[in-house]
C-alpha cells in the first residue's frame, strides 16, 4: 500500500470484486472492510489445509498476488525521472560493495541486494520494489563541481564540499567504519584532502555516528576540523539512544528488519535506505553551535546560512544554504517519502503543523534561489521549478494530515478511526516522493491523534483494560477456547482478512505462549500483510515478528548504549541514565548518599541520594552545609561511565587505584545491587 494506510487497500467496483488503489493492498487494509467483502471475493492460496501452520515462510496467497499485480498496471512506472536522477553524477560504485570491522565482521553489505536487479516478485509491493532499486544504488556522485555524496553504504548519505584547502563533510553516517569507506572512495578520485570541517545537521544517530570515521579527537581540539552542530543536538542525542536507548533498539531491529534474510521474500529495504550498519558509533562533541535562523559560518572558504527548524523531523535540527553556489540542503526535513512522526521504533511525537511551518520558510527563503536541492537520504532535485513543487507538496502533505486529523478528532473520532477515513489529495497522491515507503498516513495520523489527546480516547470502557496476558485469556475464554478461535482464524485467514486473523491469534498467543499452532499461522498471516505492504517499515515488523514466531528472538543486532554515546555522557546525563536502571521496589526501604568528586573536573562534586526508590542527584557547592555522605567517591568522568553506566567492574578499578573510596565502601556495592540490567532481547511477539 502506497501510504501504510490500511484504509486505502480496494474499491469496490461494480461487480462486487475487490479493486486495489494506487494508495493501497489488499491484505493490509481493504480485506478487513466489510464493504469490500474480499473474503468472499478472492480466495487464498489453496484450502485451509494448504495454509495450516508451517515452519518455512508461506507464499503469497492469491489475494496478495493479485493485488500486487494490479499495483503495476495502475502506478505510474513509466515515470523514470527519479532514476535519472539517482544515477545523475555517478563516479564510482565500491566493489565490493562489503564493509567490515577490524575484526572481519561485515557491518554493511549492499551486495546482499543484488535480487532488487530483478523484476518485483508476488512477495513484495511493486511500489516499494521500486523504491528499494533506487535506495540501493551505491557509490560516490558528484551533484555539483566540488559537491559529492557518498550513497548506499549506510541507511544515510554522506555529503562532502570541497573548500579551499580540504573537505567538509556533513553527515558521517551511522559507524566509523561506513563513513571511513566512504571517505576513501571520495579520496581515491579527489585526492587526499583532509577533513577541515565536520557537520551534524540533527541528532539522530545516523547523522552523527560515524564521526571517528572521518576525523580525530586531536583534529577538533587543535581547532583544525571545526564541529558544526543545531544548539541542543548533544541533549536530543543522549535523550533518544540513551535513556530509551534499549527498548528503542529492539524495537528498530524490527523497523529495519537487520536480522531478517534479505530476499523477495524477506527484507528488501528500509524506504529511506536499506537498513542500518551495525559498526562503531562515535560522537565528537560540536565546538560550533547554531542558534538562529540567519546565522552565517565560512568554514574552509565554503559560506553557509543555516535554518533552524527544531521539532520537525529531530528535535534538533537544520537546513542551510550554500548562497554563493545556489544549493540547499534540507537536512532529513523533506525526502523521497512521506517521512514519520512517530517513527515505529519509539520516539517523541513529532509536530507536523511546526514542520509545515519550516517548511514554507525554506521555501520563501532558499528554495526560489536554488539549483539544486540536497537532502541526507535519497537522492538530489535538479531545477528550481521542480525544487519548490517538491518542497511544496512535502509542506502541504504534513499540514493536510496535521488539520484534517483535527477536524476529525473535535467530531469525536478517535485515531484508528481517522487513519482509516484520512484521504490524502490526489494533487498530492500522484507524486512518488509524497508515497509512504517510510512513514504512513495511517501512522502519522494517530501519532497526530497522540500528541493533542494521549492514549485515552475518552471511552471509559478503555480507561481500565486488563493487561494483555490477562486480556488475551479472557477473550480466548469469551470465544469458546483456543480451537473455537483458531478455526475463526483460519476462516479468517482464508477470507484474506489478515488483520483480523493477526489479532485473533494474538490473544490465543498471549493467553497460551506455546500453542504452536496459533504461533505459526499468525506468521503465515503476518508474512502477508508484509508482503503487501508498500511501507518498508511495515513490510520489515511483520516479517520480523513472524520470524521469531517462528524461530525465537534474534535480540538486538546493533549494541544500544555504544561506548561512543556513552562518553559524550556529562555527568548530569550519566547520572540521569543511573536512575533509570534503580529498581524501584527493591530499593523502597534504602536510603543511600553519596559524594562523587571529580578529579578531571576541576574536583567537581555531585551528590546522589537514593531514596523511596528514587535517585536524586545535584551538584554540590563549597561550605552547602549539607548533611555528610556515607561515602566519597573520587574518580575521572570517564570512570564514573564505564563503571556506573557501561557495565564496568568497580571493585577492580578500586583495586587498581582508579577510583578511591573513602568512607562507607559496602554503600557503593550495595548500591550497584539495586540496578536491574537492561533486556535487549524482550518478547515483543510472545508474552
């Protein structure tokens, strides 16, 4: 489906049959209204035998096929402006196109996609097919003389500008590893300029990650690679991969479906790249804060204006100009896709009335004196016609979501209800760039709903509701025992109405965690909706929960809290991180406080009290006539992380005289006792 709106999956046309819609599959959306009546429409795959539980992937059933099928004679594939342009600049591709760590381990593999060459299998969205041909593409393009992107080796593009004595780079990508291949793809065709700028146009790891990539910590101190950044990215950065960090990660391993295999069958993208590099993060500390729109910075020669735009698309964020070369670049704030406002993985509620907002003004600012527009995903705009339509649409497609869902909700209608009604312009529609190959209108539209009216929809029959084991048991109860609702299951399934079969078979899952049968024709059912869905990161948490329905959890494959992030920790953060890991309960009855001194920090001194299972913390001033700790503990910031929030040994760095405890030393051991270790693994698909 174009959008992920679950809503735009048929038409019904006059025979009654199901007719898919350019914004639409049938299994995600349409199979489930029953206006359409599909389920008696098309059949699936063969009889309810055929599609009993199995432990392999199912085929696509005829309903998914055929709905796919109608997609490429209904979508506009002779438009093939954006491949021209993909390939606009192209220099080099790196062959092979294989990244891997100091230790062997690949970390990145575009090679992995050759089956995108092919032509769009039954098993995937036509639409999303096509997205993932163009997000493959890898390479180094010039877009411009001494402007280069470095794109497909990372779920980012890397942007370099040549100044006059080195290089600029602005954004360096999600691992040290990725950005340093492609720093030297760069260097084999430009030379060996050094970097003599670094730029992070936002906070989210994949703009930042890899700056030991292609700078040093020596190079920054010494004032030779200057590190440009909105005011606010380092508290965003911490904030978002951080304090959420482990939930946050396990959730994105389904959003970018890492663990999946990759095949027609499986993952085949990420709709803003292909998925994410799994290497070593990093984070270099901005020297260069940009506060205002307006504000001017030459860096190596190169003029750049830059726009503020904080709570569009990242917390923390900026577009900015080139005014002597007519270039802009718009951050991750307008791309080939409908972007997110609340990205599947978690993250803050986004507000697409400010970003409508910020968009307009890069319009009436920047975009009318552009050639050429840039963004750190996809692929550049050529022309100053096709700029401003471009960035117009994008503007008007977050305002039109942003006031319709609104208008709805003060008539009473809830968010599911409005992602179902939401009918997007067609004006709007027909452009491939507003499609929701990342974000979705039916997405977009209850985080909408979320942030101006919570969770509670005001039916107070919602106010109250068992949790999800003790709900699923009592539905299962109400509805005749798990045989009774498998069999309504698998009718369901048979009838093609996967949404309803999903969530049938999720209270039988939820109630019984080891009913087999349940498990895996839930899979069947969830590879469905995925292969029908043009929404990669629909696509990718359907395929990844019947993965591990079927074969168990494959965790977490990128490391949340990377050592990178942890040292940019400040002490306020870090211990801000420790609180999250107190388990409240256990620690109800201790009352614990203690000094921190900071030997590398001018002998700073930060109390911690644990109390009512809370652990409270503030600096300490001279002559405060606080009451005295029942330890002092004197460190380096850097210890105090890898000890307290990286999982180091403390009794070890005790004995080894890194740390110097004076007073209580059992308080600090029986502090660490009441911390509960993170679970980069939980269930997500089983209780």
């Amino acid at each position: 489906m174009v959008d992920g709106n679950p809503n735009k999956g048929a038409d019904k046309q006059e025979n009654g049959g199901p007719r898919v819609s350019r914004r639409g599959m049938l299994g995600v959306g349409a199979a489930a209204l029953a206006a359409v009546g599909v389920g008696g429409a098309l059949s699936a795959c063969g009889s309810s035998d055929e599609v009993n539980p199995s432990t392999t992937q199912t085929d696509p059933t005829d309903a998914i096929a055929s709905a796919n099928q109608q997609l490429t004679r209904t979508l506009p594939f002779g438009d093939t402006v954006d491949f021209a342009d993909a390939d606009h600049g192209f220099i080099e591709a790196l062959q092979p196109g294989v990244i891997k760590d100091d230790k062997g381990k690949v970390i990145w593999d575009t090679d992995s996609y050759g089956f995108l060459q092919g032509t769009c299998p039954s098993s995937a969205n036509p639409s999303l097919w096509r997205q993932s041909q163009l997000t493959v593409k890898q390479g180094l393009y010039e877009i411009a003389p001494g402007f280069y992107q470095v794109r497909g080796l990372d779920l980012s593009n890397m942007t370099l500008i040549e100044g006059d004595t080195g290089v600029i780079v602005i954004d360096p990508l999600i691992s040290n590893e990725t950005a340093a291949a492609g720093l030297a793809l760069y260097r084999k065709h430009r030379g060996d300029k050094p970097v003599t700028g670094l730029i992070y146009t936002h906070a989210h790891v994949d703009h930042f990650g890899g700056s030991l990539g292609v700078t040093t910590r020596e190079d920054v101190a010494a004032g030779r690679c200057p590190v440009v950044a909105p005011a606010g990215l380092l508290e965003h950065a911490v904030a978002e991969n951080i304090y959420a960090g482990t939930a946050m990660s396990r959730r994105a391993a389904y959003m970018y479906g890492a663990a999946l295999p990759r095949g027609p069958k499986g993952q085949i993208g990420a709709g803003l790249g292909q998925t994410t590099s799994i290497g070593t993060i990093s984070l270099i500390d901005p020297t260069v804060n940009i506060t205002a729109t307006g504000q001017q910075e030459t860096i190596d020669g190169v003029r750049m204006v830059f726009q503020m735009t904080p709570g569009t698309e990242a917390p923390s964020e900026m577009n900015f100009y080139f005014p002597d070369r007519r270039i802009l670049c718009m951050a991750e704030n307008a791309t080939h896709t409908l972007h997110n406002l609340l990205t599947l993985r978690g993250a803050l509620v986004r507000d697409p009335h400010v970003w409508s907002k910020y968009l307009t003004e890069s319009i009436n600012l920047y975009a009318r004196q552009s050639d050429i527009v840039f963004s750190s995903h996809h692929w550049p705009i050529w022309g100053t016609d096709k700029i401003v339509e471009y960035l117009s649409a994008q503007r008007d497609l977050y305002g039109y979501l942003n006031d319709q869902t609104l208008r709805m909700l003060n008539t009473g209608m809830v968010g599911s209800e409005i992602a179902e009604a939401m009918k997007v312009p067609p004006a709007i529609e027909k452009a491939w760039y507003s499609h929701g190959y990342y974000g979705s209108v039916s997405h977009n539209v209850k985080a909408i709903y979320q942030r101006y009216m919570g969770w509670f929809d005001g039916n107070p029959a919602h106010l109250w509701e068992h949790p999800p084991v003790d709900n699923a048991k009592r539905h299962v109860d109400a509805m005749g025992g798990a045989n009774e609702v498998l069999k309504k299951a698998q009718k369901a399934y048979d009838d093609a109405d996967f949404r309803w079969a999903v969530q049938m078979l999720n209270y039988v899952i939820f109630a019984d965690a080891n009913n087999k049968k349940a498990k895996d024709l839930q899979a069947s059912a969830f590879e469905q909706l995925g292969y029908g869905s043009e929404n990669a990161t629909w696509r990718n948490f359907y395929l990844s929960g019947a993965y591990e329905l079927r074969n168990g959890s494959f965790g977490t494959p990128t490391a949340a809290n990377s050592k990178g992030l942890l040292a940019a920790l400040t002490v306020d953060q870090a211990f801000d991180a420790i609180s999250l890991f107190v388990n409240g309960p256990r620690a109800w009855d201790t009352h614990l406080v203690t000094d921190w001194k900071f030997s590398d920090q001018q002998d700073k001194v930060h109390r911690a009290e644990l109390r009512n299972g809370v652990l409270v913390h503030y600096d300490r001033w001279p002559d405060d006539g606080l009451p005295a700790a029942d330890a002092t503990v004197t460190l380096t910031r850097g210890g105090f992380i890898q000890n307290m929030v990286g999982g180091g040994n403390m009794q070890d760095a005790v004995a080894k005289g890194d740390i110097k405890i004076d007073g209580n030393a059992a308080a600090l051991i029986q502090m660490k006792g009441l911390f509960d270790k993170p679970d980069p693994g939980f269930a997500i698909v089983t209780p």
